[in-house]
C-alpha cells in the first residue's frame, strides 16, 4: 500500500476517554482493556458517544515513550459532541490541535506501523519536526481487515 501524508490544520476534538500508560509490548493488551472500560461507562448515560474509536500517545519531542520502561500516558476513548464533566469512569479529554502531519493506514491493525513508518520518513524528508503528542482514530468497523480505516495524526512544531 502507498501512503500519502498530507499536513493540515485541526482544532481539539472532544474525547471521553479512560487514562492509562503503555510500553510497546502491553500497547494491544492495554487498548483492549481500556476501550472495555470505556464502553463499560457509555451505557450509564454521562455522554452518548458522537464519532468514532480514538486512541491518543501523549509522547514527550524527540522520545518515543512507548520504548521507556514507564511506557507513554495514552487516552483511550471515543469523540463525543462536547466537553463534559468528568464522572463515573470517564475522563474528559481532547485530541490536540494545531498542524499535523496525517495518512490514512488502511489494513489490519497490526501493519498500521507501516503507515507510521511512511509518515516519519515523510517528516524527515520533508524538514517537519514532530511536537510529541500522535493519535489514531479507527474508521467503522469491517469484518475484512483490508477494509479497516485508521486516521494517523502526528502533531509537527
């Protein structure tokens, strides 16, 4: 698959999210766990999910935090219409705005680094410095993995 990275502008958008910190070996594990939490609180009414799945990396310029022993602090949730107050298991939250570099992964979730991959090589060719903070969003589901949609997004300085 080829990848095409553009760079546009985006404003925050509202997350309700559960908090929680990931290495590179529990990354799966720990999605998995946390979105179980997550749809465990949207039934009890204190936000109606509004948009699709999110996962946000809050990973520090220049290290990638999921490579550390302490692992990097993500936000697993999905978009909802508005802020809200924090209650019950869910957090309040917002993917960062600001311009971004973003590609389209399209396949099972486990290649998604190959968009990564296309994304960083894009921003080292093309002199753009990544600002820390990267998010996914995952398109609806498809019960045939080379239809699933994953928006990545790399916030640049």
């Amino acid at each position: 698959m080829s990848y095409e990275v553009q760079v546009i502008d985006v404003q925050p958008g509202a997350l309700a999210v559960v908090k929680g910190r990931a290495t590179k070996s529990d990354l799966s594990a720990k999605i998995g766990a946390l979105f179980n939490q997550v749809y465990a609180e949207l039934p009890k009414g204190l936000v109606k999910q509004a948009g699709q799945n999110v996962v946000v990396y809050w990973n520090d310029e220049g290290v990638n935090l999921l490579e550390t022993p302490e692992g990097c602090p993500i936000d697993i949730g999905v978009q909802v219409a508005a802020p809200f107050e924090n209650g019950g298991g869910l957090t309040c939250s917002a993917t960062p705005a600001g311009t971004v570099a973003t590609v389209a992964h399209f396949g099972p979730y486990n290649e998604m680094h190959k968009g990564y991959d296309a994304l960083f090589k894009w921003c080292n060719e093309h002199g753009r410095i990544l600002a820390g903070p990267f998010w996914e969003i995952y398109g609806d589901w498809e019960d045939d993995p080379a239809k699933l949609r994953t928006d990545i997004y790399c916030l640049l300085k």
